[in-house]
C-alpha cells in the first residue's frame, strides 16, 4: 500500500469542529446587544450570561479529560457536538434570563472535553515535529472562523433578528454532528490509513497499540494528584490562564465595546471586527509553522515552543494603548496587534502533548483547559463590573496585566520543555 496522508484529513475534521465549537461560543456576543434589550438585561447579568459558560465549562474540565482517556473519540466527539448543538438551538426561544443562563452553562458542560479531546487526537495522529503545525492549524480555526463568521453573523442577525442567528448556529452544529460520527476513526480503527503513515506516527511519538492499552487501564487516583505536583505543569496552567483572558474579551465584550463604548454603527463593528481575527490566525499559523521549523533545524524545544509564546504575550499588552486614542483607526490597529500576539502565543496545548506523561495526557489537558477556562468564568463578569461607570479603560488595563503575569509564568516557571516520566502502575489483569 502507498503511502497516504490521512492525517491530515483528521486535521481537516478538527478544524471544521472547532469553527463549530467557536461559532456557538460567540454567537452569543453578536447577538447580546439585541439580547440585552430585548430581555432588558443589565451589564452585569450580561457579565453573568458571558460567565456562565466559563463556569460549566471549568467545572467539568477534569471530568472531561479522564473521559477523554477512556471513551472513543469518534463516539465522544459526536454526542458532545449534539448536545452542544441542541442547547444552542433552544436559546433562539428562551425569554428569561434565568433560562438564558442555563443553556449557556449547558453549552460550556457539553463543549468541556473538546480541547482535551483535540490533544488528544493529535497527539494519537501526528509526530512530534508536526505536532505544534497541528495544533497551530486545529487552533487557528476559532481564529478565521470567527474573522469570516463576525461580519456574517451580524447579517444574519441583522435579517433574522438575535432568535433566528442562534437556531441557525444549532442547525450547523447537528449537522456537524453527523460528519463527525460518519467520517473520524483513531488510527488502529483507520481501514484506509497505510502501514508507512502509521509507522511514521509511531515512530514520532503518536499513536501505537501500547499506548493504546494503557489507556484502557482503571483510573488510578495517584494519576490524578500528579496532574498537580509539577511546577512545570503550574507554568502552563497559569499561562493558558492569562494567554485566554484576551481571547475571552474577544469571544465576549469586543462587539459590545465596539458599538456601545466606542460608538460604532452595528454592521460597520461585524466587518471591522473581523480584522483582529484574521491577525490572531496569521499569528498562530506563524507560531505553529515556525516552532516546528526550529525543531526540525535543531534548535532546543525551550527555543522552538517558548519564542512564539512569549513574543506574543508581549505584543498582547499593547491592547492597553487602545486606551490612549479615540480614533477608529488607532483603536483596532492596537487591538489587531495585541490579538495577533494572541494567536502567536495560541500554541500552549504543545507543551501539554510534550510535558504531559503519556498515560494522563487527558487528565493533564483536563486542567490544563480547567484552570485556562478559568478566565472564561472570572474576565467576562470582572469587565460586566469594571465598565458600570460607562469607561471601558479599567478593563483593558486589567487584560493587559494578565498577559504580562502570563509571559512571566512561561518564562520562569515552565522551565526546561521535557516529557514527565511516571513509574508505571501494576497492569490489573
């Protein structure tokens, strides 16, 4: 048999998720201007719709990735995308803010395990050289999804009112459902995937029946304690937890800063909300292509992994300058270029695939997004409150400290980018 590529076409699948798994994230901002009026909801519990997500989807990150390492991704992927996409079709009939918050909590619960699950695809599907052009691509799809999807969602929205933007946005998401269930296989499951390509993998640290076995093995609580002893793991856990603080105001209060604190007509914010994006997917597209490039040329993975990371963290505290400027133009050339930084530094699940032991690389991408989510359940509430007065500039001071603690924790706390090694437990036949 000849060579093939399959691979790729799993990275076509995850891609195409995550735009799905982005789109229902944030349609919600698009629409929460109309949202607030119609239900006459206050910045504050519109803090708390934001939030709610963030808190399900924290709670259930640990959960999520232990499932993640015992259930079948095709199946796993496929009821997550339903019942992800189901929540979201409803909230187009909700007329209570109380029933508001619990879709949106449901939607976190449900989407909980999805990046676990993508490391976890990846890290079964690709070598290690390709592993941080995997992720850069997988991760740059909430990045160009939303860069196209702003603009049309705001026409949707426009043409069909806030209700019909969210049932469209389940609609997709069933659908997707389905090409999932139909189209994905792990690599011992692929029938047109050849020997060459899996040997490849294999060869390069993916996927093989060993590990494969290991996973099946009984949940062991010693695991779990050691998803928190290592400082390393504490370095990109507090990371991710200040790198997601600027993606979730990009997720969550960009629109409605554009529109109601910077006084933008509504159609105008959907196109020129679209220019951030499509930096951010430029930056993690150059983040992945060139961390991979430097490995392959030799250079140390504390070199290859941590430069994008860290150069991008830096670029992201300039979106305190917006703070300086009342021109449009000013204002989202420093919000592209912090957002771009953003995607730069988009590529920490890396370090998760080559820190993590093997046998709990779930339950690692478990906290790992558990603690990043964190930002989701504490940014978007902490702006609701900043912004009472009417000024938008504490909350973007506050964004841009994180990101400066952020650079910090990856430059002194990560250390050395080297595998954990754990003894291995007693196989209980």
């Amino acid at each position: 048999m000849k060579t093939t590529k399959k691979r790729y076409n799993i990275l076509a699948l995850i891609f195409g998720t995550v735009v799905i798994n982005y789109l229902d994230r944030t349609n919600i901002s698009v629409a929460a201007a109309a949202i607030s009026e119609s239900l006459e909801l206050t910045t504050v519990q519109m803090g708390l719709i934001f939030s709610v997500f963030g808190i399900a989807y924290a709670a259930l990150q640990i959960p999520g990735g232990i499932i993640v390492d015992k259930v079948r991704l095709r199946f796993l992927y496929a009821f997550m995308l339903l019942m992800w996409s189901v929540a979201t079709l409803f909230q187009g009939f909700v007329n209570s803010f109380k029933l508001l918050l619990g879709l949106r909590a449901s939607i976190g619960a449900f989407e909980a395990p999805s990046y676990p699950a993508n490391n976890a695809i990846v890290t079964k599907w690709f070598p290690e050289t390709e592993r941080a052009s995997a992720i850069a691509i997988y991760t740059s799809g909430q990045f160009i999804g939303l860069a196209f999807l702003f603009p049309v969602l705001t026409l949707i929205q426009d043409s069909v009112g806030w209700r019909g933007l969210l049932i469209i946005s389940g609609v997709i998401g069933i659908v997707w459902a389905g090409v999932w269930y139909i189209f994905y296989r792990d690599p011992d499951q692929h029938k047109t995937v050849s020997e060459s390509e899996l040997k490849l993998i294999q060869d390069g640290g993916g996927f093989s029946k060993k590990t494969e076995k290991k996973a099946k093995e009984k949940f062991n609580w010693n695991d779990f304690f050691e998803a928190f002893k290592h400082k390393k793991l504490w370095g990109i856990y507090i990371g991710q937890f200040c790198m997601g603080s600027m993606s979730i105001f990009f997720l969550t209060w960009f629109p409605t800063y554009l529109v109601e604190y910077r006084g933008l007509d509504f159609i105008k914010s959907g196109f020129l909300a679209s220019i951030p994006f499509l930096a951010a997917f430029c930056g993690v597209l150059l983040a992945g292509f060139s961390s991979d490039y430097f490995v392959k040329k030799g250079k140390s993975p504390e070199f290859a992994r941590k430069i994008p990371v860290l150069v991008g963290l830096s670029l992201s505290t300039l979106i305190i300058g917006a703070n300086f400027t009342d021109s449009t133009f000013f204002i989202i050339l420093f919000l592209t270029i912090a957002f771009f930084g953003n995607g730069l530094a988009s590529i920490t699940w890396v370090f998760v695939s080559l820190i993590a032991p093997k046998r709990i690389i779930g339950l690692v991408g478990g906290v790992f997004n558990l603690i990043g989510g964190l930002s989701a359940v504490i940014v978007p509430s902490a702006i609701g409150f900043l912004v009472q007065d009417g000024d938008f500039s504490p909350a973007l001071f506050f964004i841009g400290g994180l990101t400066l603690v952020g650079f910090l924790s990856f430059l002194f706390v990560v250390g050395k980018v080297k595998r954990i090694e754990l003894d291995e437990p007693e196989i209980i036949e």
